[in-house]
C-alpha cells in the first residue's frame, strides 16, 4: 500500500513537471533551495556565502539588534532611546511603536521573527508585482520564479542580512493600492493612513505624495497629511529628539563625503552626497549635488507623473508608478544603502515588456549585473550608472504603458 502511495506520488509530481514551464519548475526549486539556505542561515545566526556578495562587511542583524531591539526595550522600560550619542538612534519614533513587540521575545528570537517578516513583505511585493504585470503585459512571469528573483535579489538578501526595516513599505503600498481600486470613503481614509505611517517610517517615501497626485488621488493625499500630523503630534517630544539624532547622522554622513578620498560603494547610493564623485570628469560636476539631484530627479518624477495624470488608465498603472517613486526617493538621503532598492526590482518586475525599445532592454540587462547577489570586479561608480540607468529605464517604459492604454482607450 505504501510503495503504490509513493508510486502515485512520483506520478503527479511527474505530471506537474511536464504541464508547467520550465520557468515555472525552476521557480520552485529556487525557492526550495532559498527556504533550506535561510533555515540554516537563521539557525547559525548568520548568512552563508555573504562574503561572495554584494554585502560588504556582513554583520547578521545588526540593523535590528542594535537599531531596533535595544532603542525599543529602553523605550518601553520608560527610558529615553535617543539619550545615547555614541551609537545614535536615528530612526523616527513610530518604530518604537511598530515593534512594540520586541520585549515579548529575546533579541535573538525577535531578530529571527523580524527576518521570516521581511521577507514575506518581499514576497507580496513580488506577488503584487506580478498581478500588475498580467493587467499590463502580453507575457506573464511564474509567481515562483518571480518570487525567487526577488528573494535571491542583492536588495532583498543584503535586507536581511542586516534585518533593516525597509521592506516594510512593500506591503504598505501593496496594501494601499488594493484599498484604492474599491474608490470609496473609507478605503481612501485606510489607504491614506497606511501610506503615513509607511512614510514616518523611512521619510524618503514621502515622495508618494507626488505620485497621488499623478493618480489624482486627491482623498487619499488628504488622509496621508491627516495621519502625518497625528503621527507627528501624538508624541513631539520623541519627534524632537529624532530630529536631533537624524541631523547629527546627516552631519556625520557628510563629514565623510568631505575627506580625502571619498568613494562610491557598489552597495550605497546617496546620489545628491556624492554627486561630485559620480560625475567627476563631466560638467555636471560643477553642480552642487544636492541641486543636480533635485534637477536629474525631479525632471524624470514631473514627466513620469504629468504622462501619467494624463492616462485615462491611470490606476492600471498604479503599482509599477508608486514602487517606481519610492525606488527614484532612496537615491536622496546622504546616507541610503542598497536594501532600500527592493521596489526598483519590483517595478521592473510589473512593467517590463517585450515591446520596450531597445535601450531599455539594454539598461535592464545591464540591472541585472546588480539585480544577482554575487559581487562583480566592478567600481562603485560604475554601479551606480547602472542603477540609475534602470531608474530611467522604467520610467520610458511606465510613459510607454501610458502611451499604449491612451491608444487603448480611444
């Protein structure tokens, strides 16, 4: 009886192999194979093969551990977690709230819970991402290969390497997209109230505002500034005392950007920082960084949006657009490293389609050196054309969507 079970079993497993696509198979055996790594990774408390990443330096849950657990037990002790001017808390309050959890566990345990969490708010986002890409797409992705790719991606890996909380947007958006589509009073209210509390948490996803804006969300921008202010006024002082902290680590990021020999790393890309080393050799140099930023930014966000407020099918192309605005918001802060680029993958991962032009195939291609985890001989400058040259890429590719459905609909 056993023996013909197991017969079976071969059987089906046989007949999942030859209906589904290879892609498809292989999506599955790259997360079985990603699920055995992470089991053991979590186990050993640290990441196998870090070292032959984009990962520099890897230290196992130290944005978590140090970041998090420590402020947030002092915090909810009574205590002051921004007191300590040695190792800086700078991240805002409402952190101390979203992981009022912590005390419940050990920070070992909480660091484990906190990693399994992250990456499934990267896998809603490569879930999502998919969905939008069959509404917009001639050609669809399996959701395990999808899944996979975002899971073995050098954002997503170097995120929980270092249990940063930069995921936590993902589903936000994700979450508030799905609450539009219903176009009604109290879904706009959750929508705009979900994306305040996803933009206290990180502050560079404030430029979502903009991207309502292009979607003429007008309801849900009010809501997201009503849930701003309440965030900000339930408990000022602690607001103060971040701000205090957040300008010391501003200050410190650009006292190392003044040195002799600053450099650009393959894992970071503060580009209005280092505007000066990026474009050294070029005329653009002779901006002040900040200011190029704003221009080179800024252009694309104005045309990106103006393509879009225009489309009749505007909301078809919410996901791709939002994710696309976030990814476009972490090339701003002097200090932004590469866990926080997971919703550039997932743009692509929406919008990319065979009848893009050639050279956004190209830049897309090129993304992909970056996109895998294994580091590559290549300068960290050379990295940073190559992630903003996929930034650029999926805004032509988002204002060629918008073209198509423009022609769709007349």
């Amino acid at each position: 009886m056993r023996s013909r079970l197991v017969m079976v079993r071969q059987v089906y497993a046989l007949r999942y192999f030859f209906r589904h696509s290879p892609a498809a198979v292989l999506g599955w055996l790259l997360l079985f194979a990603w699920c055995i790594w992470w089991a053991d990774n979590l186990f050993n408390g640290r990441m196998a093969y870090a070292e032959y990443t984009w990962i520099h330096l890897p230290a196992f849950g130290v944005d978590y551990l140090f970041g998090v657990d420590g402020p947030v037990r002092t915090w909810m002790a009574g205590g002051n977690p921004y007191a300590n001017k040695q190792q800086i808390f700078a991240y805002p309050p409402i952190i101390t709230w979203l992981f009022a959890w912590v005390p419940l566990t050990t920070p070992e345990i909480g660091l484990r819970i906190w990693i399994v969490m992250a990456a499934l708010c990267a896998t809603v986002g490569a879930l999502a991402a998919t969905t939008a890409r069959r509404e917009l797409t001639r050609t669809t992705i399996p959701d395990g290969l999808a899944i996979a790719s975002i899971l073995f991606s050098t954002p997503v890996l170097f995120a929980l390497e270092r249990a940063n909380y930069d995921l936590l947007i993902v589903p936000s958006i994700v979450g508030a997209i799905l609450l539009m589509r219903r176009n009604t009073i109290t879904a706009d209210v959750i929508a705009g109230l979900l994306l305040a509390v996803a933009i206290w948490a990180k502050l560079y996803p404030g430029l979502l505002v903009f991207g309502l804006f292009a979607l003429r969300r007008w309801r849900v921008v009010i809501w997201v500034a009503v849930g701003g202010a309440v965030i900000t006024l339930s408990d000022l002082t602690e607001v103060l005392r971040f701000l205090e902290n957040n300008k010391i680590h501003i200050e410190q990021a650009h006292a190392l950007a003044r040195g002799p020999n600053p450099e650009i790393h393959p894992w970071n890309h503060p580009l209005g920082l280092l505007w000066h080393v990026v474009w050294a050799g070029t005329p653009l140099v002779l901006l002040p960084g900040y200011l190029g930023t704003a221009l080179l930014l800024g252009s694309l966000l104005a045309w990106v949006s103006w393509r879009l407020y225009e489309c009749p099918e505007r909301d078809r192309l919410a996901l791709p657009f939002l994710f696309w605005v976030v990814a476009l918001a972490t090339f701003v802060p002097p200090v932004s490293n590469d866990y926080n680029l997971t919703p550039l993958l997932l743009a692509v991962l929406a919008i990319w389609s065979r009848d893009d032009r050639w050279s956004v195939h190209l830049a897309f291609a090129a993304l992909v050196l970056w996109w895998q985890p294994f580091a590559l001989p290549l300068s960290g400058r050379v990295v940073m054309f190559i992630k903003l040259a996929g930034l650029i890429a999926v805004a032509v590719s988002l204002a060629s969507r918008v073209a198509g459905l423009s022609f769709q609909k007349r």
